[in-house]
C-alpha cells in the first residue's frame, strides 16, 4: 500500500514578526514626532523641514528594520546546529488512513 508523506514547514508562518513590530513602533514614533512639531490650536506644522525628514527617513527606516532581521536570520538559523542555514527546515510524516476508510485497489 502507497503511503503518502505530507510536508510541514518548521518555520513560523510570518517569520518577520519582529520587523513589523518594529516598524509599526517607528510609524507610530514619527507621528507623535509631527504631532509635537504641529501647532496645537491650528494644526499646521510649524517647521516643514523636520516634517519632510520625519517623512523622509520613516521608509528608510522600515527598510533598515526588515533588512537587519532579514541578516539576522541568516546569520542565526532556527535550530542552531550543523544544519546548511540555506536549507529549509521540514519536517516529514507518514500520512496514515483512517480506520474507516475503504481503500481502492485496481
């Protein structure tokens, strides 16, 4: 009888996890960033230019945030052995019917 092998990742569904929360932390500093440089009764921005660099530097950042996890992963594999840190980790199981099935045969 076949048995069919089923293939299941090792790795975390969203390995970026850390990034995300990271940038999520600087979206969230640069807005309170141009919320203290704004007036508080009008709303206007009262230096334009740190605004621009606030905007400017935020997608840097985000990129910066991402590309250090990215160098980090690589560097520190999952298991931390012998392992190739090129190699996806899987794990392999042997599917097995059900009792209640009824098998076909040809």
């Amino acid at each position: 009888m076949y048995k069919r092998q089923s293939r299941h990742s090792l790795e975390p569904p969203f390995p970026y996890g850390k990034s995300v929360v990271a940038s999520s932390a600087l979206l969230l500093a640069s807005m309170l960033l141009l919320a203290l440089i704004s007036d508080p009764q009008s709303g206007q921005i009262r230096t334009p230019y740190l605004a621009w660099l606030t905007v400017a530097v935020l997608p840097i950042a985000i990129g910066v945030a991402f590309f250090a996890e990215c160098r980090w992963r690589s560097k520190h594999p999952l298991g931390g052995g012998e392992r190739d840190h090129r190699e996806p980790r899987v794990l392999w199981r042997k599917r097995r019917s059900r009792k209640d099935s009824i098998s076909v045969k040809c």
